[in-house]
C-alpha cells in the first residue's frame, strides 16, 4: 500500500512541474507575442532581429502552441494521479502515446531524408 501511495505522489509531482514548465512556455509566447520592445529588438543567437518579422513572430507562436499543449498534458496528469481517476490517466496515457508516436516518425523521417533536411537547414545571416 506504501509503494503505490509513493507512485501516486511522485507521478503527481512530476506532472505538478510538466504543468507549471507548460505555463511557463505558455506566458513566454503571449508575452512574446503583445511586448513592443521585445518585437522592436531582439537578440537571437548572436544575430540581431530589429523587426518583428516572420521568423519572432512564428517562434513566438511556436511556444504558444507547445505551451499550451505540455500545459493540457500536465494538468491531466497532475489531476488524474490525485484523484485516482482512470478517465483523466487514460487521456494522459493517450496524449504521451500521440507524442511518442509524432517524435518516433519525425525522427524516422529525418533519417530517411537525412540530406534533404541538412541542405535546407541554414543559420539565418551567416550563410551556414
């Protein structure tokens, strides 16, 4: 009885920081995304953006979506480990399998079509 109220915590504990990294990310990209000074200057990676172009704007929306995607997957977790409840732990369940499955077929994509990917893939302003 001790090892599976030890299970319930720990798995409530690890998606209590999955939820709060989701939110995290979720704040980042909305702050992103409406700051001025933030669109007016930035500096990624050594390369100077001195407008809001496509590449902040996509990346702000970028951390939006995963944002709020890590936030809806920790909450169920977060929930369906404290209440014990077979339907929220289901969906959980459903949304890693989604995900392993997504990160198992880009990654056999990549690898397949390894040279494409690496002759499209460019450092922006550096010719890379």
């Amino acid at each position: 009885m001790c090892l599976k109220a030890i299970a319930k915590y720990l798995l409530f504990a690890f998606n209590l920081i999955i939820w709060l990294a989701g939110a995290g990310m979720l704040g980042v990209g909305i702050w992103l995304l409406v700051d001025p000074t933030i669109q007016g200057s930035m500096d990624l990676a050594g390369l100077q953006i001195y407008e809001a172009d496509d590449f902040t704007i996509t990346g702000a929306i970028a951390f939006v979506v995963a944002g709020s995607v890590i936030f809806i997957i920790g909450f169920f977790g977060c929930c369906g480990a404290i209440k014990e409840s077979t339907c929220m732990l289901g969906t959980y369940f459903g949304f890693l399998l989604v995900i392993f499955g997504l990160q198992l077929g880009i990654g056999i994509w990549a690898l397949v079509s390894y040279d494409s990917v690496s002759g499209s893939v460019t450092i922006r302003g550096t010719g890379i």
